[in-house]
C-alpha cells in the first residue's frame, strides 16, 4: 500500500484522490494515445535525420559548422512537418522567440491581426498595446483585433472583416493561456487559417503554440500554419531543456528570423551551443511522455476540485489542447492555501511558503507555487494566480504523473487544513 502520509497527505485525501483516479481510467488511456504517437513521431525525426553521439558534444564562440545544433533544428522541423526550424539558448523564452517571428515578418506600415482576442500579456508591450520602447508601434506596425463570439470560439467572419491590404501577419495563440476563452483545438487554428488565406493567401499565419505542443497528435504546422512558436521551459524541453525557444516554418521565414536573431548575413550559421544540446536533444525526446503527465494532472486537478463543489475550467471531460488548468476558489485564503499546497509538493523548495506580492505589470497582488529545478519552468509542477475576483488559480506542469497528482493531493489537503469538507 502506498502511505502518502509520508509526505504529508492524510489517508482520506489519498483515499479521496484513489476514489477520483479510478473514474479517468478511459481518460488517461487516451492521453497515453497521443503520447504514444508523438513519440513516434520524435523518434523517426531522430533517425531520419541520423542523429549521433557527435550531435551531443558543444561549440563555443562564433559557433560555426556545429552540426548538434543544426540536427536538432532539424529534428523540430521534421516533428512539426515544416521546411525548417531555429531551435537556440539564444531565445530567452517564449516572449523571445514569439518578438523574433514578429520582427522578422513585419514591416513599417504593415498591420499585424490578432485572431482570437488579445494576445498573451507579454506580448502587450512587444506590439505597442501597451506602450513601450522599442515596440513594433513605434516602428509604424500597427494593431489590429478580432475578438472571439459569445461562446470564446474564434469569429471567423470577424476576423476575415478585419484583413485590409496592410494586413501581413495573424497571430493566433493556441493555448487560453490566462484569458477566459477556450483553448483552440489544431482542427479550429486550421478553420482560422482556411479563412484567412481565402482572402489573402500571402497573409503569414503565425501561431504562438506555447503550452500545446504535443497535447495532440497533430500540430499547428499540420493545418496551414506557416510558422510556430514556443517556449523551451514548457511542453517541448521536456523538463531538461534548461532555456531556450524555437521557431519552426516555411524557409524563408525561418530564413528571416535567423537573421533578426543574429544579424543580417550571419543568420543561423552563428550561435554556439554551449553544451546544452543533450538536454534539448533528450527533453525533446522525453516531451511527448511530459506533456501527457502534465495533462493527466491538469485532468486529475479538474476532477478533484470539481468533486469539492469549485468550478473548474476546463472541466474534466472537455477535450485538452494545452497543459493548463484553472480552479475558481473563490476566497483569498483558499488561493493562498492552494498555492502553499503545490509548494509543498515540490522537490525544490518544498520548505518555503509562498505569499503574494506585487509583481510588476499586474494590478492585483500575485501569488505563486514554483519548486522547479528550472527557473520559472512552468512544465514543472507550478501554480499561480491574482489576489482578486474570483480567486482563480492557473495549475500546470507535472514532470511525472505520479508528482502532478501528489501535487493536486497536497493542495487538497491544504484545503482540507482551511476546514473544507471532503465528500
Ligand atoms: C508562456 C507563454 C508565452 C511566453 O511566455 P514566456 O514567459 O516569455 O516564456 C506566450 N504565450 C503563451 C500562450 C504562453 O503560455
């Protein structure tokens, strides 16, 4: 029997949490699914493009003629099915990589459209929504949005009224990330995409694909998308990828971001690897079995919380296209304690309790639950959320299924601490 006393976990929480697993046995088989045929699809890209034991080695300075790098770019490119790809340490984050596609695509007097609504708050201050230096605002690029329906559904014929002749780049953003609307399924980006180049065929469809990589079995890049985006410390780093993004499209885009990236005429020959390409190698191997652990505990999170009366979103039988979870709690106290709780499940840090403060950019006190042995890696276990109306906490990440659900367990259990009643 095991004893989740060990850490700390009652046996009615782990009997509470036993009672909801068994009901998500057909769920986590399905889950399993996708993972199993992205794997596949990992591995033949690894072999097609023969990857070997020299790839793993590092370069240093101008990083000329480093094959490891070059063969992982490739290995993206054949796992997204697109003509290239620029996998770097170079590219901060996420924010990095999505400010590189930008500027490599857009010009002074260009309009670039957002498809479904705002997109992620990053990005704000990048385009010019919010002002700042630098911005593609000040450049003469200008803003323009389509707003999803009532339901959070993309608006196709919104979005088709709002391509003019300056219209160069759309940008769809799979993942809700924190916004209220619906993450878009593969099979929505395409319909959005279908539209677009009805209209305006040489529109660049650009989608921010950070928290959905391998959450199905196809890609955006499967469905029109010219170039993807993401994060190496989500979903694609597999959890060892310890900084990195990567972009991957059609030649000449993949062309142009390499030199916005480096330099005009260096392009992606420069960049030395710094000896992290095993890790990036290897999590992008282990990805696929990652990012079905963190689904199977966004899954898991949904259904316990749900059992305790919370409203969860998405709910535990909708289908998932990203990693994230989102639990309305309601009070203050039961954010704090839900946050504590992930903390305390933690491998790192799992000793500090987190409080709110007052991060820049927001205009509610923030509390987050991270004990990652990545910075801010948020395919780790990780939870957050502002002190406001309604008290949501955003849940994601999980290297293993075994720690997401212990994670879910600890912050019932903190729940259960504040004097809520299990049922
Ligand atoms: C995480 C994320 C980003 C980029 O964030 P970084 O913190 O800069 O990596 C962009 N879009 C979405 C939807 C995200 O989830």
């Amino acid at each position: 029997m095991i004893d989740y006393s060990t850490v700390g976990i009652s046996p009615a929480v782990q009997a509470y949490g036993e009672k909801k697993e068994a009901e998500l046995t057909a769920r986590f088989a399905a889950i399993d699914r996708v993972a199993e045929a992205n794997q596949l699809k990992v591995l033949a890209a690894m072999q097609k493009n023969r990857l070997a034991e020299a790839h793993l080695g590092t370069s240093t300075g101008y990083g000329y003629n480093d094959a490891g790098r070059d063969t992982l770019a490739a290995v993206y490119a054949d796992t997204f099915h697109t003509e290239a790809a620029l996998v770097r340490p170079q590219i901060t984050c996420g924010t990095h990589a999505l400010t590189v596609g930008l500027w490599a695509c857009l010009h002074p007097g260009d309009e670039i459209l957002s498809a479904v609504g705002k997109p992620y708050d990053t990005l704000e201050e990048v385009i010019g929504i919010r002002p700042s230096a630098g911005s593609l605002a000040e450049y003469g690029i200008t803003y323009a949005q389509a707003d999803p329906d009532e339901n959070g559904d993309p608006d196709i014929p919104a979005i088709v009224s709002r391509i003019n002749e300056r219209t160069r780049l759309v940008e769809i953003q799979r993942s809700r990330g924190y916004s209220s609307r619906p993450t878009l399924s593969c099979e929505k980006i395409g319909q959005i995409i279908a539209a677009v180049k009805a209209v305006k065929p040489d529109v660049i469809c650009m989608v921010d694909n950070c928290y959905g990589e391998f959450a199905e079995e196809i890609e955006p890049s499967d469905v029109g998308a010219d170039l993807v985006v993401g994060s190496l410390i989500k979903n694609p780093g597999g959890g060892l990828a310890s900084t990195g993004g990567y972009l991957a499209g059609r030649q000449d885009i993949i062309d142009r971001c390499a030199y916005r990236l480096n330099a005009p005429g260096l392009g992606a020959e420069v960049g030395a690897s710094l000896g992290l390409l095993p890790s990036m190698f290897q999590g992008f191997f282990l990805a696929p079995t990652v990012t079905a652990s963190a689904i199977k505990g966004a899954v898991f999170a949904a259904s316990c919380f749900e059992g305790l009366g919370f409203e969860v979103i998405p709910r535990p039988e909708t289908p998932r296209y990203d990693i994230i979870q989102q639990v309305i709690l309601r009070k203050p106290e039961l954010l704090v304690a839900f946050c504590r709780g992930i903390q305390a499940a933690a491998p790192v840090d799992s000793f500090v309790a987190p409080e709110p403060w007052d991060m820049p950019g927001y205009d509610a006190p923030v509390i987050m639950a991270a004990g990652a042995f990545v910075q801010g890696s948020s395919i780790e276990l990780s939870a957050d959320g502002p002190l406001k109306e309604p008290y949501s906490v955003f849940f994601q990440g999980g290297l293993t299924w075994y720690h997401a659900k212990t994670g879910v367990l600890m912050a019932v259990q903190k729940l259960v601490d504040e004097g809520l009643t299990l049922c």
